[in-house]
C-alpha cells in the first residue's frame, strides 16, 4: 500500500497554524486600516487634493481589506475546509476511487 500520497498531519497542522495566524494578520490590517481611515478624515490639516486622494486612497484600501475579512473570507472558508478535511481524512481517502485505484482497491 503506497501511503506516500496521503496527508501528512504534521504538515496539515503546519499548513492550518499558518492560514490561522495570516487571518489573524489580515483582521489586524483591517483594523488598522478603519482606524487610520478615522483619524485622516477627522483631521483637518488636509484640504483640497491632498484630501482626496488620500481620502480616495484609504477608501479603496479598507474595501480591499475587508474582503479577507472576518468568517466569510477565502482564507477562512480554507481553514474550515481544511478543518473538515482533517476530520474526515479517513474516509475520504477510503471513498476516493482514484486513490483506491493507485493502491489496488475499488469500492
């Protein structure tokens, strides 16, 4: 039986503890960014174009940062498939009919 081509757990934890601690990276970056958005905007020594494009510039940078935002972005739909994975890794492998076929089984 060639095991070779099954999930290595370790490397599964490895992989899962980094996608945790980018979320964690990228929720912080968004954070960041709303509280940066508040004190540019509630400053008043920008005017005129100055103000705008900074304004413009933050704007389009918390948009982009909420996409990865919280429960419902990529990386976090990752680490609840991952999760899953894991959990059912057993049976997955045991009704993959590709990998029963490498090691000489069928369903």
């Amino acid at each position: 039986m060639n095991t070779l081509f099954k999930c290595d757990g370790a490397a599964m934890d490895s992989i899962k503890a980094n996608l945790v601690q980018a979320q964690s990276y990228m929720d912080q970056a968004y954070t960041d960014a709303l509280e940066l958005q508040k004190e540019i905007e509630a400053k008043e020594d920008w005017t005129g174009n100055a103000e705008l494009v900074a304004e413009g510039f933050l704007d389009i940078l918390v948009q982009y940062q909420k996409e990865f935002y919280g429960v419902a972005n990529p990386q976090a739909k990752a680490i609840v498939a991952l999760n899953e994975l894991d959990t059912n890794l057993d049976s997955f492998f045991s009704t993959w009919e590709d990998y029963l076929a490498l090691e000489g089984r069928t369903l």
